[in-house]
C-alpha cells in the first residue's frame, strides 16, 4: 500500500522492520521503486534479495528487466540477469519472456530480441507489441511493418500501442497508402479515442503530406496536447505553409499551451524558408525572455539559414560567436550552403573543412567546396578537393525518389533504367522509332 501510495519511506521501514523475509513484500518494494524511476533502489533490493538466497518468482523478473531497461547499466549485467532466468527455469514463462523482449528491444539489442521472441512458444500482443515498437524506435522501420503485418496474420489483434509506433514507422517511411490501412483498421477495432494514436496520425498525414487528413484528425481531437500542437506547427512548415504555422502557434497560445524546445524549431524553420526575419527574430528572442528556453543548435541553424539566404553574413557572424553551445553539423551545413549560393567562398571554406572534422564520412561538404570552386572558375582547387575525397574513400550517396503505388515502394535514381516499367517503355519507344522510320 505504501509503495503505491509512494510512501516508499514508510514501506521500506516496514520491510526492513520484518521478522521473516517474504518475497510478496520485496517484490512490491521493487515494483514501487520502479514506478517513480528509482531504478538504482530497485536494483539495489534484488541485491539484497539475491544475498539473502531469497527465492526469486516470475514477479521480480521483470520488474527487474524493466531496471535494465530503463538504466544505463552495462548490457553484460543486463544479459546476466537472462542467464539467470534460464538457470532458475523461468525461461519458459510468458510474462518474463515478454520482459526479456521488451528489455532488448530497448536496450536496442534486436538481434537478442528477436531470438527471444522466436523462441517463446505463445506470443501475444504483448510480445508483438514489444518486437514492433522495439523496431520502431531503433530505426528498422521496414521491419516493424512486416512483423506488424506477420502479427495480424497470426490473428493478434493491435491495441493502441502497437497501433501508434506503426503509425510512426509508415511516417518515417512516408508510406501514406499503408498509414490509411492502420488508420481504418484501427478505426473498425472500436477502441476509443487515444491521444498516442491521434498524435501519431496526425505525424504521419503531415510527413506524408496529407495536411487535409492531418487536420481532420486535429480537429476532431477532443483533447489535444503539445505534442498535438507542435507536430501539426512542424508539419505546415515543412510543407511550405509558413503561413498557417505561425496561425496555428498563436492558436496554440490561446488555448494555454506553452511552447516548447521543438515547437520553437518549427517556427523558426518556417520562417527561414519564408523569410520572414522580423518573425523570426521576434520568436527567437521570446524564446529565453519570455519562456526560459535556452536556443539550441539547431535554433541557431534555422537563424542562420535565414541570414545566409538573405547574404546577411554579418549577422551570420554575430550568430555564431552569440552561441551558448558548440555549433553542431546543422549550424555548418546552413552556412555552407549560404555560402554556395551567395559564392562567398571564405565562409564556404571555413564551413566546409569543419564539417570535414565533425562529420569525417560526409561527402557533402566536399562536393559543395567543390561545386564552388568550379563556379569561381578555381578548376585547379575543385580538382583537388574531388581529389581528396577519393583518397579518403568518401563517395556522394546518389539522390532517390520514390512512389507508392498499390501497397509497393518503387525507388529511382537518376537517370535509373533497370526498374521493368522502364526497361519496357524503351522498347516501345524503339520499335515506335523503327516503325516511324
């Protein structure tokens, strides 16, 4: 009762004031510490669980899995916890083997995970839902869509929590056809309104494209929060309606929420890719003064875009030394490309060879110092920098393009002719050439 009360004082004065050990007790001592994110306590009473030779049940399992989880704890002291699952027989036992999962996953160990997962003989949504977010937060997004897709034909039903990360995957993926399936299966599953799900539907519409559908499903919310908010402010302006993201941040303050860190980087990118300076400058000072939010880097990078676009390299100047922080990658690559585009080569270079040091592998830089040179009719030095992006084995990763049609990805790249389609289409058009001629 204490622990859950969060009286963990008391509830620990009362174990500790015990007679006899009782693994009930410690197990509610371990699970009360892991719901207010004491996960060193927690790990700290298994301890003295394992000294004392208490008999470790299926209850303190995963609560235990759920520490190495969340903690920054060695991956070999995590993993020692599955051996001794295995060695006391509790291998085989569907709560602990969820745990396991769920804890790999997060860990983001997929490999452990999945041999986990295909070794447990019943699985349920649970065990699912743990595989395909694990998936989703490590970036396998094609993967956490086939499993998704493995789990319905093995007749699991999604609940909202699968449901929102594989909203989240066809966002990154920018699969819009696939999204609307999850949507509408979601929506004849009769669960009720979720704000996880509504948020995850309104990313994915706006990272798609769709902002007509994103905004049917932000109008139809009944509670929205800044998450809600901030994901339609950033989808307008990476959509190139400036215009109606600002609109909707002075709506959003309206209603009484307060902007955060990530709002104030959609603002500010929608007012670098309109232009609108006085805005920016205007949201950028709020930031501090009037919300206490420090600028980050890439606050600083969206300013920086703005000047650079404008040629106002003076007050790119004044940017950078204001800075609170070391300017990042994002910072650099915003002044090398108002650099290029203004052909002011000084910044360029500058820009350029610390972008060779923060991000070693990157071909961008090279190839954009290069693209300048060649266009200061500077041949010699373009020369040189291709040059030495050869002798450092860094090659430009060739643009793609991409359309969904009938549930499939077709990808293109320039000048590409090995997709079918295109290898029949030339030879209509030769045979058309040859009966023309």
């Amino acid at each position: 009762m204490y622990a859950k009360c969060r009286d963990l004082e008391t509830a620990r004065a009362l174990l500790e004031g015990m007679e006899a050990d009782d693994v009930v007790s410690w197990n509610s001592m371990i699970v009360g510490c892991v719901r207010q994110g004491l996960i060193e306590e927690a790990l700290s009473f298994f301890g003295r669980m394992h000294e004392r030779d208490m008999k470790i049940d299926d209850f303190t399992i995963p609560s235990i899995l759920n520490c190495f989880a969340l903690s920054r704890t060695e991956i070999k002291i995590a993993s020692s916890a599955h051996c001794l699952i295995v060695k006391t027989g509790y291998g085989t036992y569907k709560l602990v083997n969820n745990a396991l999962v769920d804890m790999y996953a997060k860990r983001g160990i997929m490999d452990s995970a999945l041999k986990v997962f295909e070794g447990m003989i019943e699985k349920d949504v649970i065990s699912w839902t743990a595989l395909v977010t694990g998936n989703t937060h490590n970036g396998c997004y094609e993967e956490a869509l086939k499993l998704f897709c493995k789990m319905i034909v093995e007749g699991i039903f999604p609940d909202q929590i699968v449901t929102s990360s594989v909203l989240s995957a066809s966002a990154e993926l920018t699969l819009l056809e696939f999204g609307q399936q999850v949507h509408g299966n979601y929506i004849k599953s009769g669960f009720p309104s979720s704000l996880s799900v509504n948020n995850s539907l309104v990313t994915m519409y706006t990272k798609c494209g769709s902002l007509d559908d994103a905004n049917v499903i932000f109008n139809s919310m009944e509670i929205r929060d800044l998450i809600t908010w901030t994901t339609l402010i950033v989808g307008y302006a990476k959509n190139g309606k400036a215009k109606d993201s600002l609109e909707l941040y002075y709506l959003m303050i309206g209603n009484g929420i307060t902007p955060d860190y990530i709002t104030f980087i959609g603002l500010l990118f929608a007012c670098s890719h309109a232009g609108l300076i006085e805005e920016a400058q205007s949201y950028f000072d709020s930031m501090r003064a009037v919300y206490g939010i420090r600028p980050g880097p890439e606050h600083y990078a969206c300013m920086i875009d703005l000047f650079g676009r404008s040629g106002d390299f003076v007050k790119v100047e004044e940017l950078l030394n204001q800075m609170e922080v070391e300017p990042d990658a994002t910072v650099w690559k915003a002044i090398l490309a108002a650099s290029r585009k203004h052909g002011n080569i000084e910044n360029g270079e500058r820009a350029a060879k610390t972008l060779m040091e923060l991000e070693p592998n990157n071909a961008v830089p090279y190839v954009l110092l290069s693209n300048m040179y060649a266009a200061a009719g500077r041949q010699d030095e373009a020369a040189n920098v291709r040059r030495l992006m050869k002798s450092r084995n860094i090659s430009k990763e060739p643009g793609c393009s991409w359309v969904e049609e009938k549930g499939k990805v077709h990808s293109f790249m320039s000048e590409d002719r090995r997709h079918p389609r295109m290898r029949w289409k030339l030879f209509l058009r030769r045979l058309l050439v040859n009966i023309l001629h």
